[in-house]
C-alpha cells in the first residue's frame, strides 16, 4: 500500500453537515406546524410530532429540548415568513402599486402557509402568551415604521388620506381570513385558494375594493 497517495476524507463537508442538520430541523417545524396550528401547544404532544418528522424522540428532544422551545422556534419562523411582505412597502415606492403587490402576496402566502396562518391567529386568540413580547416591541416598532411610510405616501398625494394603523388590519384581516376560515370558505364557495381561477378572483376583488378607497380625490 503506498502511503504517499492522498487519504479519502469520508467525512462530509461542514457547510453539507450544516445544510443536512437544517434540513431535519425545518422538518421537525413542519411538523410541529401541522399539530400546533390544530390543537395547540397543550394539545400536541413530542412524539405526535417525532413520528410525522421521521425522528426519534431522542433526537428531537437533542435539537428542541422543550415542547415550547419547538413551538417557539415555529412562531419565529412563521413571524418572519408573514413579516418580510410587510417590510417590502419602502417611501419611494409608488403607492398603489406596492400595496397592490401586498395584497397578492399576502393571498399567495394564505395559500401556501395556510397552517402558519392558522397558528398566528390560535396564539392571538389565547391572548398571545408567547408573542406578547414580541407584538408589543419589534412587531409595533415596524408597524409604526410602515406607519410613516403611509403618511409619506399621503403628504406626497398618491393615496387618499387614511389612518394607516386600521389600513393595516383590513389589510391583514381581508387576506388572512382565506387561510384562517378556509373551511367556511370552502363550504359556501367550494373553492380555496388552491384553485388558481379562485385565487386570482380573490386578488382582484380585494385590490379593487381596497385600492378603489386608495385613490386620491382631487377636487
């Protein structure tokens, strides 16, 4: 055997070590997603969400050492997959068209993270014991930042004047109720968001109710 040749490192790479942990645990998120936005933080138990993960108990425990720091760990994530929309809407954009793309991408998100939706408004309902913090300091921070960015938008005549805090919660109510109540949803229209045709219906009822108050009206 020549010692001189180069030894194999079997060892796999840090950054694909790293990517592979991350993989497993966005998976064991996924899954405590899917318990938490159904029955809560006292109504999922660690090996509900073990099994659907694919994992051991033992092996969750070691990344999530409490049922709340995984429930935690999900509100984070959730927080900032509805937050960055809301971050996009920046001065010197132009108005209309930017909260026009909000709408679209907050009923997109509807669609595709209708669980994380689910579990926002289950926290909020329960009296948000775990975002309290949060809502009341870097949530608000932000939204008083949006806030100012209306009121230049409106000083500048792009928008008609409106109070910005309650434009936020038509805004959020309008395009969360189609995640939120998408069984009452289904039951009356028998459609959801999953049906393109529905889905851009939605989008285009809801930019023209909103954006039709928007409108600046010049004398």
């Amino acid at each position: 055997m020549n010692d001189d040749l180069p030894r194999q490192n079997t060892r796999p790479a840090p950054d694909k070590r790293r990517s592979a942990i991350e993989k497993r645990r966005a998976g064991m998120r996924q899954a405590a997603l899917h318990f938490f936005s159904r029955f809560g933080l006292h109504g999922t138990s660690l090996d509900q969400v073990a099994e659907r993960a694919g994992v051991s108990k033992t092996n969750l425990i070691y990344h999530y050492p409490t049922k709340e720091a995984l429930y935690t760990a999900v509100l984070s994530e959730m927080l900032e997959l509805w937050i960055a929309p809301f971050q996009a809407l920046q001065p010197e954009a132009d108005a209309l068209l930017a909260i026009r793309h909000y709408i679209r991408l907050k009923l997109e998100l509807s669609r595709d993270h209708a669980e994380a939706s689910r579990l926002f408004c289950l926290e909020m309902v329960q009296g948000a014991p775990h975002l309290g913090a949060m809502l009341e300091g870097s949530l608000r921070e932000l939204v008083d930042d949006k806030a100012s960015v209306i009121e230049h938008w409106i000083e500048r005549g792009d928008i008609a004047t409106t109070d910005a805090w309650h434009l936020f919660y038509l805004l959020w109510a309008t395009t969360q109720h189609y995640a939120d109540f998408a069984v009452q949803i289904k039951a009356i229209s028998g459609k959801t968001l999953a049906d393109p045709e529905f889905l851009e219906t939605a989008i285009s009822n809801l930019q023209t109710m909103i954006m039709d108050g928007l409108i600046p009206r010049h004398p």
